[in-house]
C-alpha cells in the first residue's frame, strides 16, 4: 500500500496540530519558568559566603546542574510511587507528616525533617498566618502540598540519594600545603524546590513567584 492510499483509509482524527503562535507561548513559558528558578536558586545562594566567590559562569552551570538533580528524582518517584501526591508517597515511605505548633517563635520555618525519626513536621501557626497575608486559592491548595514535597526530598536525600550538597567540595583557600573545603549547604534546598515544582507541576506563574520569594526569603 503506498502512503498516499494508507492516508485516504485512515479513519483516526489527527491531533489538533499547535499553532505556530501557541508554540511561540509554549516556549516562552518555559523560558519563563526556568529563569525564575534559576532567580529562586540565587535567592536561595546569595548569603552563602562561598557561593558568593564562585565565577560567574560557574555559579549559573551549578545551579543548572543541581536543578536538573530535583527534576530527576521527581520522575523516578513519579514512576516508582505511581502518585505525584507528596502525602502518599511520605505514607509509602513510612514518613509520617503532621501539624503542630511551632514553639520557637524565632524559627522562621514553615516545616521541617527531623532525620532521627523520620518525620515531617508542618508548622501550623506559619502556615495560618501566610494564608492570611498571601491571598489565592491556587497557593492556599498547594502549600501543603508544596511543604511536604520540600522535606519529602530531604528525607530522600538522607535516605536513598545521599546529601545532594556533599556532592561539591569548594577550596575556600589555600596556604602553602594546608587548603580548606566547604561546602554550600542551599545547593541542597535549590535541588529540593526543583523537585518540589517538578513534582507538582507547579508553573511558576508570577503569583506563585512571589509566594515563593515571601515564604522562603523574608521573615513573615
Ligand atoms: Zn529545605
């Protein structure tokens, strides 16, 4: 049969094709949602003493790359849990989650992992608070969701996929045959939002943006 005949008989509904415009949009977004992680990573990095002496060319490769280490283990988990739900797949793992009242004031955290008990904590009174300054639906409905997934990934760094910062050794300097190394602690808070957003499929839409900026940069 030639390929002209095997078209004529061909009952099946071609799929709408894109337009050229909606993969213009389509790719702007992208281009959108990868410059504001990229932005959120540097929030995350800016204080750190030894990120802050990186080559500039440096920095952006390393951010890409511990991105690119969030969005990889979001497939996986994806594939393995069969959910995207960060609360099933904690319940898969044995990780219990549960709310309570921070009592350290002064703790400007709105979650936690504790590693020896294999917990995840969510801090009520942040959460309450943010809701009723940052108001929208979208956020409301996914910020237990997205605190989940945030130290959902901690528990795996710790216990599948080793501490994504301990990856990278810096020489903070170097005299004569002494060199000191550190580390950058946030690289691995930059790879859990890769896979939180990754996980959840989370646009980050400007709204979501300065959620984000708000709840993990300035103290509420
Ligand atoms: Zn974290």
């Amino acid at each position: 049969m030639s390929r002209a005949n095997r078209k004529k008989t061909s009952k099946k509904p071609a799929r709408p094709k894109k337009t050229k415009e909606q993969k213009v949009m389509q790719a702007k977004e992208k281009a959108i949602y990868e410059r504001n992680r990229i932005a959120l990573a540097y929030m995350e990095l800016a204080k750190d003493k030894t990120f802050q002496k990186l080559e500039e060319d440096y920095k952006l490769d390393l951010v890409k790359e511990v991105l690119a280490i969030g969005d990889e283990v979001a497939s996986w988990v994806v594939a393995e849990y069969g959910t995207n739900d960060p609360r099933k797949i904690a319940a898969q793992l044995g990780v219990k989650v549960f709310g309570e009242d921070s009592t350290d004031k002064k703790k400007k955290t709105p979650s936690e992992y504790r590693k020896e008990k294999k917990e995840i904590v969510v801090y009520r009174d942040f959460h309450e608070k943010l809701l009723r300054e940052v108001r929208s639906t979208e956020l409301s409905e996914n910020l237990l969701k997205f605190v989940v997934a945030h130290e959902l990934f901690h528990h795996l760094e710790i216990n599948r996929i080793g501490e994504v910062y301990k990856r990278y050794k810096f020489l903070a300097w170097r005299l004569g045959p002494y060199a000191k190394e550190k580390n950058i602690r946030g690289l691995s808070d930059v790879a859990a939002q890769a896979f939180t957003l990754s996980l959840l499929e989370l646009d980050i839409s400007p709204q979501v943006f300065d959620y984000l900026t708000y709840i993990l940069y300035t103290n509420p």
